[in-house]
C-alpha cells in the first residue's frame, strides 16, 4: 500500500470511527474493534515516515 493509499484508507476509518461512537457510543465492541483497526493503520504509517526518514540520513 503507497503513502497516498494508507493516508487515505486512515481517513475513511477515522470517519467511520467517528459515526460509530456517535451512533453506539465509546465501549461498543465495533467501536473498539475500528479503533484498534486505525490505531494498526496509524502504526504503519509511522514506520512507513521512519523508514523513510531514516534512509535519507
């Protein structure tokens, strides 16, 4: 998955994210299960910067 892809794929499961809490509330289990799902996503796009960051040094 590109940076472009991951970036974008992050922002559709924020939203999501989003109408879950609003509909079904923090402790849901599909809220839980779509943050845990971003909070992977967001863990590969830090790896995806470091790794970059670290083979221009």
């Amino acid at each position: 998955m590109s940076e472009k892809q991951l970036l974008n794929k992050i922002e559709l499961v924020r939203v999501e994210l989003i109408k879950s809490v609003q509909s079904h509330g923090y402790h849901n289990e599909e809220t839980i299960r779509i943050s845990k799902y971003l909070d992977g996503l967001i863990i590969k796009i830090q790896k995806y910067y470091y790794k970059s960051k670290n083979m221009i040094n």
